[in-house]
C-alpha cells in the first residue's frame, strides 16, 4: 500500500531533476564561448518503481514509477577525435613554426630587390669591367673600391642577421621548455585532483576539459604520447620517456651547451638527452641547429671562395704605381714582379678573415689606402686592364659552391632553395589548417554547445518544471480535500 | 554521420573562409601594388631563381653593350688616323715622284725634301694620337706617345754645296708603345664583348708607322742630296709598301667595325629578349591580376553578406 504522500514525493524529484537539468543548460550556455569547453548533458532516469518484487508484496496491480532522477551529467566528448586533433597539432605546430623561421631567413637576402647580394656582385663585376676597359683612370678605380664596399657590406649584413636570429629562437626555445615544465605540473595536480572526485563517484567534466586543454598546448610544442589510466588519470610520455605518470612527473632541464651556449635538452636528474620528433620545439631546434647555421656556413662559403677567387688573381696583376715600361726590360725575366697585393682581407692578415668570412669580409689596407693599388694590368704595362677582366670573369667561372657553380648561380640557387623550403612549409601549414578544421568541427558535432539546442532543452525543462509545481499543486489539493473536508458529516 | 551543427562551428567556419580569402586579397592587391608577381623567393622559387639570373645577365648584357659601344669609337678614332696617314703617304709619294724626274732644279728638289721632313714630323703626330687619354698606337703603353723622333747631327747628310737642312733632324723614329705578342690572346687593349669573348680593338703602332717612317727619312735624304736613282728606284717601292701596309690596318679595322656593328645588333636583340622574359617571369599581369582581385573581392562580399544573415539569428531571437 502506497502512502498518501508518494505523490508529493514523485514531484518533488521532477522538481529536483529539472531544476538540476535547467542548471546544466545554464553551464552550456554560459560556456558556449569557453574554448576547449564539451557540453554537458543531464540525463535523466526513472527512479525505483514501487513495489520491488518480495513476499510482502502490494496487493496494488503494476508497478508505480515513483518519479525521475539525474543519473548523472555527462560530458560529450570523443577520445578517439581528441587523440587525432592532439597528433595533428604536434605536424601543426612544427610546420607553423618552421615556416615562421624560414620566411625570416627568405627575408634576409632580400631578393627579389636592388638591395641583396646579387645586385651588389652584378654592380662590382660590372666595375671591374669597366676598370678593364679604362685601367689609367682614377675614377674607375675609385668606382672600384666603391663597388666592392658596397658588396662587402651586403654581404656582412645579410650575415649578422642571422646570430640575432639564432638567439631569438633561443630564447624561444627556454620559454617554451618552461612552460612544458608548468603543464607539466598543472597536468599531475589535475591528474590528483580529477581521481580524488572520481573516488568519491562523480565525474569531474570541467577538470577534463582543462586537462585536455593543457594537453592539447603540449601536444603543440612537443610530440606527445597520451595513455589513460584508472581512475580518469593519464600519463604522458615524450620520446619513450613518461613526463606525466598519474600524479608523478618528470620535468625536462636545461643545460648550457659548453661551446655554443645554446641549450640542451635532458631529462631532470638524469644525462639522458629528450628526443624530440615534432611539434614547435623541433622546429626551433632544427632553425637554431640546421637551418641558420647552414645558411651562415653557405654565405660564409661564398665570402671566402670570393676572397680566395679575387685575391689569387689580384696578386698577380700590377697596380696603378707598379706599371712599367716593357722597353726598359729588354730581356723578360728581368722585368719586375708582381706586388702580390690583397684585394680583400684573407687568412694570411687573420685567420677570422677566412673562418668567419661572411661576417668579416673587408678590402685589404692597400686597396682602402690607395685605389690606385687595385691590379688592373697583367703584364705590368699601364694601359692594360687584363687582371681586372680576368677579376670580372669570375662572374662566368663556375668555382663557387664545391666548383660547381658560378657566383650568380651559387646565389641564385641559395635564395631559391629557402623559397622551395618556405613553400614547402606554407603548404603544409595550409594543409594542416585544413585537416584540423575538419577535426574540430567534428569534436565541435560532438562537444560544441548549439545554443538552439540549449534554449529548445531549456523551454523543454522549463515546462516539465512548471508541470511538475502543477501536479504538487493537484496532490496538494487532493491531500486538502482528505484531510481538510473529510469528516465533517453532520456538523 | 551528418553533423551536428553548432553557433561556435559556424563562426569558426566562416571567420576561416574569410581568413583566406582575405590572405588572397591581400596577395593579389600586393601584386597590383609592386607590379610584381613575385616579392619573396617562396612564391615562386623556380621563376625567382630564373629572374635572378635574367637580371644579372641583363645587366652583364648592357655592360657588353657599352664595351662594344667604347670598341666602336675606339676604331673610329684609329680609322681617322689611319686615313691621314694614307694622306700624307700619299702626299709623300707626289715628292718623291716629283723629285725623282731629274729635270728639276737642285733648289727645287731641296725644297721637297724640306717639305718630306714637314711630313714626317706630321706622321709622328698622328702616330701620337689619342683618344681620351689614350694614345692609340702605343699598344699597352697608352700613357706614353709612341713614336718619339731620333736626331743625330753627325747622320746628318750635307746637299751638292755642303749645306745643311736644318740644325736638327730626325733621323730615325723609336716605337715606345707596347708589340702585338700573337701568342698571347690578351695582348693589346681587349674589351669583353660576350662571356669570355675577348675583342682586341688596339692597332699596334710598330705593325703599321715604322716601314712609313723608314721610307720617309730616307726619301727626305735622297731629296736633299739629289739621288734620284735611288728615289726613283727604292723609295718609290718602299713608300709604296708601307702604303700596302697601311691599307692592310684600314681594311683590318674596317673588318672588325663589321663585326662589332655585328655583336652589337646580337647584343641588341639579346637585351630585349632578356628584358621581355625577364617582365613575363616576374611582373604581375595586371588585367589578369585586377580580374583575380576582383573575384577574390566578390566571393569575400559575398561571404560577408551570408555570414551576417546566418550568425545572428538563432532560436533566442524568436523568443519572446
């Protein structure tokens, strides 16, 4: 036999429920906006029917619901959509990153434009034509040195860019290994606090969202692992080695490269060095390893084989003040020799001259002192300019670049190669940009918050709120009717 | 699985479509602005590379050209001489045939022999000259005249009454100036008219004067002392053969004028081919690239215009 207020009862928990439904609406849609946010779904069941089968069973026929309840608030979420969108940022993150450092790198030689290294070669050569063709003038001569100032200059500053550069992604790199070493610890805190709530037979959604957030950022810089474990923890692993395992964890040090200065990547308390694959952290090491050395030691490369070209054929030429009569010497062997002077600074002033040749290229003191020392003539005589055509010839000599290519092909192919490079990452990260779109429209499907969907949930609750007051209302005035007009025959 | 729809989806969607479409804009208005179709190496790495290295031989094409232009004068101010020398060659000749007919007068044939050494003195001043600051015909040796004249009074030679022609007389002419070694393919003044390709545009004086030079003085002095045997017989053929000579270094210039004018029309052509390649490579095609601006600026008004009728209303708006 069921009590007169069983009624009341099976109201209230329609008020209850819906209520806390209205309550999970109201969070989806005060989040709707809140990035990283899955929505929440309240679901509703039917509580115990009365009566349970035993011996003393009601008499009554059928079992009486006896109202509704919220199971539990679930939280839309795909793991296996999350999974892919956490392997597809790490491709994201290095490729954005490697087409950021790339496209300072194009941008520093500063082609196509008048300013970059090939127009300043294309105007010396032209020059020391011109010298060659006018070699008693002191104005081609000036035109000359001039010429060369200037080429030395384009090749010094599209040279120290680069070390500036290089120290920048250093800094980037140490900023984003200390914030690995913060989600690292944010995510183990998490990791705590989600299996205590978990314990005690909740499901923590709002923790989940923000540790997936987190990992999420993680997976940008490095290429991550993610494993789950009892009790809603996860651990986390980079190159083989657990970073975040349940609530321990192990932080990545930063130790200074003795010779570079540059920071090298070991696991805390340990020698063993991380391995990293892809995400940011991959790209800025391979810019601050690879890619800008290898530009340095390419323009160095060019710098010196250039010194090397000119000055070996400089030495054997006769400045203004060495030209001699051919008359005077009768017999060839007895005519002067060479004066063997530098046109460009070589390893014979200064080892640095060759080493660090791009950053250091600069005339020799004979040619800044005097123009007139530039060796125009071959064969000693003063109206010959052969040596200059010979210095401008080089333009057509294919000694640059392993002997293989001439300097404006050596150049040329050196700009061209970071394009295909820059091109090559723009279209990954465009293509990237694609694939993750369609991932998070498809965790959006699943997790996004429809704020149509919310308000048709919230009139829905809304009015199984008001019907559910309606029936406590009726029950009221029937219990009214029992207790307040029964009884009273006769009186 | 037909997706679920949400607010956020759509807003996401819609700000990346119009992201990219605005990257697009703001490529093709980059192109209308510069007038370039490429401004950093990674929009085209393989047309960059080819402008790069149009450019360079546009500018090494122009360099040529100006070579040749510097030749071409070069040769006209050699030509110029080598005509006078034929001039006073020939007038050398008349004297020489004057004063060979034996019917003239002592006096008559010392004043041509006066005249023979006016000649020679002039043939030493064309010898020395210049072009710029050059002198011509002294091969290397251009800072320096060429031909300097030799007096020796004790050469000097007396006429019938044991006269004099004069104080001082140049009795031979020395070549300062630098000889053509046939051996060495830079030897002389050479201007670069092509990769590699040397042109030598000098003359060396010591090929062309020093026969003119020998036949001269000796004529002047068979003229003084009377000796019209020798005027008439080897004067006349020694003047004659430093003419052959001298005509010889005329049609050698003349020649290498022809081909100049020759690699000058190449060069030419070459630079306006460079220079049409080089503007398809790298110039934008303006109507091209204002009809891609164009369409890019439609589908972006359009996709503006259809974001603001779908992102604002949702279901709230219909409620009261």
């Amino acid at each position: 036999m069921r009590s007169t207020f069983a009624s009341i009862e099976i109201g209230r928990s329609a008020l209850l429920a819906h209520r806390h439904a209205i309550d999970v609406t109201g969070h989806n849609i005060a989040n709707a906006n809140t990035p990283g946010y899955s929505r929440q779904v309240a679901r509703l069941v039917t509580t115990r029917p009365y009566a349970t089968p035993s011996l003393h069973q009601s008499t009554l026929p059928g079992q009486i619901g006896t109202g509704v309840q919220v199971q539990e608030i679930v939280r839309m979420h795909d793991s296996f959509v999350q999974f892919q969108i956490n392997s597809e940022l790490q491709t994201q993150g290095y490729w954005q990153k490697r087409e950021q450092i790339l496209g300072e790198i194009e941008a520093t030689f500063l082609e196509p434009s008048e300013a970059g290294i090939r127009h300043a070669v294309d105007l010396f050569w032209q020059a020391l034509q011109g010298l060659s063709n006018d070699p008693e003038e002191d104005g081609t001569r000036a035109v000359v040195r001039e010429r060369a100032i200037v080429l030395t200059e384009a090749i010094q500053s599209a040279y120290r860019q680069f070390k500036p550069m290089q120290a920048h992604l250093e800094s980037q790199i140490r900023a984003n290994v200390s914030e690995i070493n913060g989600i690292i610890d944010q995510v183990t805190a998490l990791n705590r606090e989600i299996k205590a709530v978990i314990v005690a037979g909740n499901t923590p959604n709002d923790l989940f969202d923000t540790r997936d957030q987190l990992i999420e950022r993680l997976a940008t810089l490095v290429d991550i692992q993610v494993v789950e474990q009892p009790h809603g923890q996860i651990s986390v692993s980079l190159g083989g080695v657990n970073m975040i395992d349940g609530v321990s964890s192990r932080h990545i040090d930063m130790t200074p490269d003795e010779q570079t200065g540059f920071v090298q990547l070991t696991w805390s308390n340990t020698n063993i060095p991380v391995t990293i694959r892809s995400g940011e952290l991959k790209a800025l090491f391979e810019g601050r390893d690879v890619e800008i050395p290898y530009y340095m030691e390419q323009l160095n490369d060019f710098a010196r084989t250039l010194i090397t070209e000119i000055n070996r054929i400089h030495k054997e030429g006769y400045g203004y003040f060495d030209t001699f009569d051919p008359n005077d010497y009768p017999d060839p062997a007895t005519r002067p020799s060479p004066p063997g002077r530098l046109f460009f600074n070589d390893a014979s002033v200064d080892a640095i001259y060759m080493d660090e040749a791009a950053a250091h290229i600069s005339l020799s003191d004979d040619i800044l002192a005097d123009a007139a020392n530039i060796a125009a003539s071959r064969n000693g005589t003063i109206g010959d300019g052969t040596n200059a055509l010979y210095m401008a010839q080089i333009k057509d000599t294919r000694v640059f670049g392993d002997k293989t290519d001439t300097p404006g092909g050596f150049l040329g192919g050196l700009v061209s190669g970071v394009g295909v490079k820059t091109q090559q990452a723009q279209t990954m990260v465009l293509h990237q940009e694609v694939m993750l779109g369609h991932l998070e429209r498809l965790r959006g499907s699943v997790s996004g918050v429809s704020l149509d969907e919310e308000m048709t949930n919230l009139i829905m609750f809304q009015h199984g709120y008001g019907a559910a007051s309606r029936f406590i209302t009726a029950i009221d005035e029937m219990v009214e009717t029992i207790i307040g007009r029964m009884g009273i025959v006769g009186r | 699985m037909a997706l679920r729809i949400t607010n956020r989806m759509m807003a996401e969607r819609s700000l990346q479509d119009l992201t990219s479409t605005l990257r697009r804009l703001d490529r093709y208005s980059e192109q209308l602005a510069t007038g370039k179709r490429i401004s950093l190496p990674s929009h085209d790495p393989t047309g960059m590379e080819l402008a790069m290295r149009l450019r360079s031989t546009l500018f090494e094409t122009e360099q040529y050209i100006d070579n040749v232009g510097t030749a071409l004068n070069w040769l006209e101010t050699t030509d110029g001489a080598l005509d006078q020398v034929v001039q006073v060659l020939q007038r050398a000749r008349d004297l020489i045939v004057n004063g060979a007919t034996g019917t003239h007068p002592a006096e008559s044939r010392e004043a041509l022999a006066i005249e023979m050494n006016q000649l020679i003195d002039d043939l030493i001043n064309v010898g020395n000259t210049r072009h710029g600051s050059k002198y011509i015909f002294g091969g290397e040796n251009t800072q320096t005249p060429p031909f300097a004249a030799v007096s020796d009074p004790a050469l000097l030679v007396p006429n019938a009454k044991g006269e004099f022609m004069a104080s001082s007389l140049t009795t031979g002419v020395e070549y300062k100036g630098t000889s053509y070694d046939p051996a060495d393919p830079t030897s002389g003044l050479n201007v670069e008219i092509g990769p590699g390709i040397l042109f030598r545009m000098s003359i060396h004086g010591d090929d062309v004067f020093m026969e003119a030079f020998d036949a001269l003085i000796a004529a002047r002095d068979h003229l003084w002392s009377g000796d019209t045997e020798a005027l008439s017989g080897a004067d006349l053929e020694a003047i004659d053969q430093a003419m052959d000579t001298v005509l010889r270094a005329r049609a050698e210039v003349g020649g290498r004028v022809n081909r100049l004018e020759l690699v000058n029309d190449r060069l030419d052509y070459q630079r306006i081919n460079v220079t049409r390649l080089l503007s398809e490579t790298e110039d934008a095609d303006m109507a091209e690239t204002v009809m891609k601006l164009k369409m890019e600026e439609n589908v972006y008004r359009a996709s503006l215009a259809a974001n603001a009728r779908i992102i604002l209303p949702s279901l709230l708006d219909f409620l009261r």
